[in-house]
C-alpha cells in the first residue's frame, strides 16, 4: 500500500518529487480508479471475445471512436445466458480498474444484459400487469381445446424451422387433421399487424377448430411482436382456441399469457393438439377386446336366463297341467281299483269264516239262519259296493268334466275362437292393428283366414243408474 508523504505543506512542495516503481505506479491507479469508480455502466459492442478453461470471459467493448477491454470472472457470468458473441450490441454494469501486469485499463464486468433488454423487460413487466388487472389472462376465460381436431390453422413464419417441425410432428402424430398455413413474419415492424390480421381472419377463412401461434427462439427484442398488447387482445379475440409455442422453453412473452393453453416450443405446441394416432390405436384395440369379453359374457347370461325362462314356461304350459291332471285320475282309477279288490278281499273273509262257523255249528235253523244272514249281507254288501262304485264313477265323471272345462278344445267347442296376427301371435285385444291386417281365426272344427275390415276398440262399461 502507498502511503502519502508526511509533513507540512511547504515542505511537501519544496520536497524533491517522490520515484514510484511501476508496479507502485500501477496499483496507486488501480486503487484510484477502483475508488473513483466503484459502479458505471457501458454500453457497447463485444469483439475478441474468449473463454479460457479457467471459465473466466474476457472481451473488449467498442463505440465508433473508443473502446475498453474488459473482464468478467466465472462467479459473475455464471446466470449470463446466452453466452455473449462477437458483434452483440451489450449493456454491461461494474467498476473500472487497472490491470498492473499490462498497465491497460479494463472494466471488471459484474452483470451483463443485451442492450436495451433491461426497457424491454420494464415494458413487458408493465403490460403484463395491465392487462392482469383487466382480467386478460384469468383461467376462467381459457377455452378447452378440442380433443381431436379435424382442422388446425398455423399461424408463421413460412420460411422458418418452426413450421418444418409443427408440420412433421402433425404430420406424424395426427394425419388425419387438415393444416392451414398463414404465413406472417415473426419479427419487423410488419409482424404485430400481420399476426393480428391473421387471428381474425384464419377462423373466417377456413374452418379450423383451433390456432396455432408459434415461433422459434430469439431475444428478447426478435419476440417483441409477441409482447405487444394488440396480439395479446387478438388471441382473446379469436374465434376459436388459440395455442403458442413461442421460443424455447425459459421464453415467456404476453402473448403466452393470453392463449388458452401455452406449450414451451413449437413442437410441444404441436404434440399438445394432436393426439397419438399409435396411442389412439391401441387403445381402440383394448377396447375390442374388452367389448368382445364383454359381449360374451352378456350373451351366456342371456342363454342361461332364456334357458331358466323356457323350463318356467314349459312347466306352466297347458298341456303339462293336462299331463298332472290326467296322472292325478290314474292314480285316483288305481286307488279305486285296489279298495274295491279289498272290500271283496274282506267279504271273502268273512264268508269263509261264517262257512267255516257254520260247519261247525251244523244245526238246520242255525243253518237256515245263517243263510238268511248271509243272503243279507251280500244283499247289503252288494249294495254298498254299487252305492260305492257310483260315488267313485261320480268323482270320476266331475273330475273327467273340470279337465274337459279347462281345454282349449271345449273352450272352442262352446264357440269361442282364437284369433292369430300375421306373425302368428295369439291377440288379446285390438291395439297395433289396422285395417287390412291379416288375421287367422281356429275354430273349434276347422279355421279361416281373414282380412279386418273395421278395428273398434272396447268401449267402457255403462254406468247402472
């Protein structure tokens, strides 16, 4: 450290001049400089730029009639992105110093900016609030896009990557979507109103179910157009869903906040609206599947329940009750049959067993008795198996004429008839027929077929008084 000479005024200038050696010389400058000017600003144009192994940037910044060469350590440039290039118009804020080995001058560079980014920046801060405030970009007022568009409009530049990839990946993902291309330029003082234009008129001019607002990257001043508030009132404007993939991914501009949905690139833009065809497939085929599980299932259980219904049905059938009926008088003939063999079984019995009585009793009246007794008996014996054999032949007969009540038959025979559609379906009642219809009528003897002529329909039953 230099340390200024001591003593009086008078003596400090009659004092022969002090002798610095050049490296005092050099760091009385650097501490001056440093101390003088702590925090400038320059703005300039980088050339020379270097980037040594060490990581640290050193580069020299120039005018028309001047320049400076400056150094940027690697702890101060390590958020500075994109790296600087010769022939970058730059802002660059830190102290001025002097760099003893050489003697030159250099600004030691703590933040570097392109130039003009840091308005830029003040601007979109201020637009992006207002039009916070005003409710331009509240969720509520995103409209949902359509699952699988048919028609996609395109909104770029027609010679840039950005509409070779949205196109490619369209192409690949979604064929099926027809693509309309407005071209617009991106940058330039025409941009805002050509991509304004274009947002009105594309829903006009072709039926797109959606616009695709997209750009490749830039600075911040190459995206300018898309930070303007008429594109941002534009896309709240449009007609139908409007997309942005504007940039790379750390871009973000007002127009981004406007869309209804944002992607971070071009191609994300254009995978976000076009759904999988491949994915699309697959999934159609697991659903086959599943409806084809599905189906098979759902027509066993039908068989099974039509199956349950026809053996319900069949036991309900007429003729079956015809067959429990016509069983139910076997076994009552039977029943018949077997107590009237047991009752002659008995008889025989007890005519033995007198015979056998009188045999041993053997007196002539006994005898004469006995017979009379036994005369008798058969008489009544012979009566009571008649009165018997009439009540069983009475049963027999009231049974025989409910089974002959209950068939279809004697229900015809007592002149009614049944009456069959053209399709062969008994008809209880006139509802769904018209005149012309084919009816056949079955008679107790015989049938004919008919024509209706007149449907009446049944009238209500008249009120007694």
């Amino acid at each position: 450290m230099i340390k200024p000479r001591q003593g009086t005024e008078e003596e400090i200038l009659t004092a022969e001049p002090q002798v610095y050696a050049v490296s005092e010389l050099t760091e009385l400058l650097r501490v001056l400089l440093e101390d003088s000017l702590p925090n400038v600003r320059v703005q300039g144009e980088i050339s020379n730029f270097s980037r040594p192994a060490s990581g640290h940037w050193y580069f020299t910044l120039k005018d028309q009639h001047a320049q400076i060469r400056c150094a940027m350590f690697r702890g101060s440039n390590y958020y500075v992105r994109p790296q600087p290039k010769d022939g970058d118009q730059v802002l660059a804020r830190g102290r001025i110093s002097l760099y003893p080995a050489r003697g030159e001058l250099q600004l030691i560079c703590e933040h570097l900016e392109p130039a003009g980014a840091g308005a830029l920046l003040a601007a979109f801060e201020r637009l992006k609030q207002k039009l916070a405030a005003e409710g331009l970009f509240d969720e509520r007022y995103k409209r949902a896009l359509p699952a699988m568009p048919r028609h996609i409009g395109l909104i770029t530049s027609d010679s840039g990557a950005a509409v070779h990839d949205v196109l490619t990946t369209l192409a690949r993902r979604w064929p099926l979507a027809t693509v309309t291309l407005c071209p617009v330029p991106v940058q330039g003082v025409r941009a805002t109103a050509a991509i304004c234009r274009a947002l009105i008129e594309l829903p006009q001019r072709a039926p797109a179910e959606l616009v695709l607002l997209v750009r490749g990257g830039g600075s911040l001043e190459d995206l300018r157009a898309f930070n303007e508030e008429n594109v941002a009132r534009a896309i709240r404007a449009c007609a139908v869903p409007v997309v942005t993939g504007i940039g790379h991914e750390i871009d973000v501009t007002i127009a981004d906040f406007a869309a209804d949905l944002r992607a971070a690139t071009p191609t994300a833009a254009a995978e976000r609206v076009a759904p999988d065809a491949a994915e699309l497939r697959l999934r159609l085929d697991q659903l086959q599947v599943r409806l084809e599980a599905r189906s098979r299932t759902h027509l066993t259980v039908q068989t099974e329940r039509i199956q349950r219904l026809s053996i319900r049905l069949s036991a309900q059938h007429p003729r079956r009750r015809l067959q429990l009926r016509a069983q139910r008088l076997d076994e009552l003939e039977l029943r018949l049959r077997r107590s009237g063999r047991r009752k002659t079984a008995d008889c025989r019995e007890r005519l033995l067993a007198a015979a056998r009585r009188l045999r041993t009793a053997s007196p002539a009246a006994q005898l004469a008795h006995t017979r009379l007794s036994i005369e008798r008996h058969q008489t009544m014996l012979a009566t009571r198996l008649h009165l018997l054999l009439q009540q069983q032949r009475g049963r027999l007969a009231r049974a025989e004429a409910l089974l002959g009540s209950l068939s279809p038959q004697a229900v015809l025979g007592r002149g009614y008839a049944l009456v069959r559609d053209a399709e062969g379906r008994l008809l209880r009642g006139v509802s769904g027929l018209r005149r012309g219809d084919a009816i056949a009528v079955e008679l107790a003897h015989g049938g004919l077929d008919a024509r209706i002529e007149h449907v009446r329909a049944d009238s209500p039953p008249a009120q007694k008084p």
